[in-house]
C-alpha cells in the first residue's frame, strides 16, 4: 500500500470512528433527555444485550476475510460470499438465543420487544461489517466512513422524530434498524459499483473449513471482550432495576466516547511494532514504552477533567433525574487510564504472535468481572458495576503487560515519572475546576482546564514540543508519525 493511500485510509478511519461516537453520544443523550431514566434504561439494556450476541454472528470472520481479500483480491466475491454462507446459519442460531435468553431472564413485554428488534439490527450490522471488510481488503476505506457517518445521520434523525411524534419506546430501536438497511444498502452498492462484486451467499465446503478453523482465536477473543462490556448491564438489569441500567449507562456512554483514541494510536503502531519484532527488539521495548507514555499524557487529563466537572456535566446534558449517573461516571473514568494503557501492550502481543495470551488475558478479566459485578451490585447498584469495571481493566493492562516480559521490556522508570508528572499535572487542573465549578460555565471550564494541564506539564518538564509534534503524528498519520518515536 502507499504512503498516500496509507494516509487517505487511516484519514477516513478515523474521521469516521470520531464522527459515529459524536453523533451516537448525541443520540443516546437525546434519548435519555426525552424517554428519562427508565426509558434509557431499556434502550441501554435492550443494545447492550444484543450486542454481547453479536460476536457469535461473525466469530472474526470480518479480520480474516480482511486479510484473506487483501492477499487474493480475485477471490473476493467467493471468500465474501462463504463467509455470508456461514453468517446465515450464525445469524439464525444467535438471534434465537438472544430471544430465548430474554424471555429466560424474565423482562416485561416493552423490552423483550425492543431486544427482539435489537436482534435483527445486530444481523444487519454483522452483514454490513463483512461488505466494508471486503472493501478493507481492497484497502478502500473512504465508503465505509460515508456508510458508518451517514448511517448514525439517519439514526438520530428518525430516532428524534419517532421521539418527537409520541411513538412508543421500541421505535428509539426502530431508528438503529434503519441506520443499519442503509449500511447494508450503502455496502452492496459501493461493492457493485466500485469493485464490481455483488454480494451472493455461497457453501464451498473448503472455504468454510479454513474461516472456520482460522476464526478460533478471534472468536475467543472476541467473546470474552464483548461479555466483559456488556454483562453488568445484564445483571443490574435482573439484580436492581431496568432504571439502575438507565443510570449506569449514561455513565458508560460518557466514558468510553474516547475509546476510539487509543485504538487509532494502536492501529498506527501495530505495523511498527510487527517490523521491530523481527528485527529489533530493544526497538520495540521503547516503542512500548513511549506509547504508554503518550497515552498517559492524553487520557490522564480527559479522566481527572471529566471526574471533577461529572456532576454539572450530567445535570446539565440529562437532568436531575440521571444524578445517580455521577459517581459511577467518575469511577469509570478511573477504568478509562487502564483501557487506554492495555492497548499497546494488546498489540504488542498480537504483533508478536502471542494472540493466544492476549485472549488469555481478556478470559481473565471476563472472569474478575462477572464475580465482581455479582458480589457488588446487590449493595452498590450501578456504583458496583463502576467499581467490577475499573478492577476489570486494570487486570487485563497487568495481565496483557506481565505476557508481554518474555518478548522485550519496557523503561518502567520513564513510565512512573510520566504517571507522576500527569497526576500532579492534572491535581493542579482538578483544583481550577473544583474552585471554579460554581462560578463558570461548564463551556468554559474545559478549555480553562485544559490550558491548566498543558502548563502543568510544560513547567514540570513532562512534555515538549517535539513531543507534542510526535504524537500529533501518530494520531493524523503525518510525516514519519510512529518512526519518529524509536532512536
């Protein structure tokens, strides 16, 4: 691939994962506005659940058939069509386990219907994954950015509509279920139209056998990770109150609205990291030193800034009704330092072919989660799922990190005095905030906030320019971006 398509795609990636989580972040606090805590509460409750089945639809078959498309791009239309073979049979197993698992759990008619319609949204979503994996394969990006934005754009403005008219709740699904035709719709024609391939469902007996003998590991992983996300709004949900789920997931929209940060800078190391493994390994021991540098100096303000400014931030943006949302919002944006911090030490060990102890680390973590989220919620509520989360992701960094010491090491001295420089960096932003919260604007506080931090770390020498230039890079894919950070 060149440089300048390098740059167009990882453009249009990441122009498309900041665009969908904005306007998913919008619609979700739309609906929380309008539909209040009980109301979110099943919308929440109803994706959250659906989305924990979804892994079984495609079990990885959307990485291989990246990977697969890209190494024999004559063979798209056969290897995409077997792989939508097998998601027919997938689709119709894990839909009826979906709607068993509801009707076993016991929910009231309005959200068994709305995680039945929930059902088919995750089969469409699965579908248009495999069409812009394809697309992947052919390293085009640019139709599954307009897809991904486009298809959020027709989500709210349905979703607000429905809303608007007085419809009842199932209709805020409803709205996902048209978002997700028209990225299937989107997908079959930028696939006709531009790569000449009509999407056609296809049972080759060989092509089946290698998907599904290379998807185990994905499958593995892929479960673990979606259980983990998604269980405590299952068992809140049984173990509280459908409104308890309405309350943490406000919290949990919040939050994880800045996931998609670390994942854009994992994907732009993860070659580098591979290259390194091969040839140098001290080289790759700085890279994962410097990467957790970087992310501590991007992901400890956001978590001190949104924790100190919670409670007039979710009045302001949900009301006095979603109040409860705040502690939970501050303790899962403690969990936030660890998810970003996992995910270099995450690649590193895929880059390495250590996948098997990347999914070990993740069963791990499934596993604390599931016990902590059990013994916690009967007596904290929403609060104890925050707390099982934040638990969670700090053993799935440490797990992911201690496999990672057999391949290379990393400067945990340098790692520490960064720690140490963004707290106190962001201590000294938090007071600002804290003594001004009642005086100021919230509009007005963040940028303060944020100059605060930047001064902070400029005075206590935890960062320079250069380095401020490095990371930009990383991020925007300019210049030598991840070449950069290794001597």
């Amino acid at each position: 691939m060149s440089g300048g398509r390098v740059v167009k795609n990882t453009a249009y990636l990441v122009a498309a994962f900041v665009g969908q989580k904005v306007l998913s972040f919008v619609y979700f606090t739309i609906v929380a506005r309008i539909v209040g805590v009980e109301g979110a509460g099943k919308y929440f409750l109803a994706v959250s659940l659906t989305t924990m089945f979804s892994i079984f639809v495609d079990l990885g078959l959307a990485n291989v058939l990246v990977r697969e498309v890209a190494k024999f791009p004559e063979k798209a239309k056969s290897l995409l069509g077997n792989v939508l073979g097998l998601k027919v049979v997938l689709a119709l197993l894990t839909v009826a386990a979906v709607n068993v698992t509801a009707h076993l759990l016991d929910y009231n008619p309005d959200t068994t219907l709305m995680i039945s319609i929930a059902s088919a949204v995750m089969v469409l979503d699965s579908v248009h994954l495999v069409l812009y994996a394809a697309m992947r394969g052919f390293q085009n990006l640019r139709y599954e950015a307009i897809g991904v934005v486009s298809g959020q754009l027709i989500i709210i403005t349905s979703g607000t509509i429905f809303m608007v008219l007085g419809l009842p709740i199932y209709y805020l699904v409803i709205a996902l279920l048209c978002g997700s035709t028209w990225n299937v719709v989107w997908g079959v024609f930028a696939l006709r139209r531009n790569f000449g391939i009509w999407p056609a469902l296809q049972f080759d007996r060989t092509v089946i056998r290698f998907f599904w003998a290379v998807t185990i590991p994905f499958a593995l992983a892929g479960i673990f990770s979606r259980v983990y996300s998604y269980i405590d709004s299952v068992m809140l949900s049984k173990m509280i109150s459908e409104s308890a789920v309405g309350i943490y997931g406000v919290a949990y929209k919040i939050a994880f609205a800045f996931q998609f940060m670390p994942m854009a800078f994992a994907a732009a190391v993860y070659p580098a990291m591979s290259e390194h493994y091969i040839k140098d390994r001290s080289k790759l021991g700085h890279l994962l030193t410097v990467s957790m540098v970087y992310l501590l100096l991007v992901v400890m303000p956001l978590t001190v800034g949104v924790a100190a400014l919670a409670e007039p931030f979710i009045l302001l943006l949900y009301g006095e009704d979603f109040r409860g949302s705040v502690v939970p919002l501050q303790l899962l944006m403690g969990s936030l330092i660890f998810a970003f911090l996992y995910w270099p030490a995450g690649s590193l060990l895929n880059a390495c072919d250590r996948q098997a102890k990347n999914t070990l680390a993740m069963g791990i973590t499934m596993v604390v989660n599931i016990i902590l989220n059990a013994l916690l919620i009967p007596s904290l509520g929403p609060v104890g799922a925050a707390v099982a989360a934040l638990v969670g992701n700090f053993v799935l960094w440490t797990a992911a990190l201690l496999f990672t010491r057999p391949v290379t090491g990393f400067d945990h001295r340098r790692v520490a005095m960064m720690a140490l420089k963004t707290v106190v960096s962001a201590g000294a932003m938090a007071a600002v905030l804290l003594s001004l919260r009642d005086m100021l604007h919230v509009g007005l506080l963040v940028p303060l906030g944020a100059l605060t931090y930047a001064g902070m770390m400029f005075a206590v020498r935890g960062v320079t320019w250069q380095e401020v230039k490095q990371l930009t890079g990383i991020f925007l894919k300019r210049g030598r971006g991840v070449s950069d950070l290794v001597p």
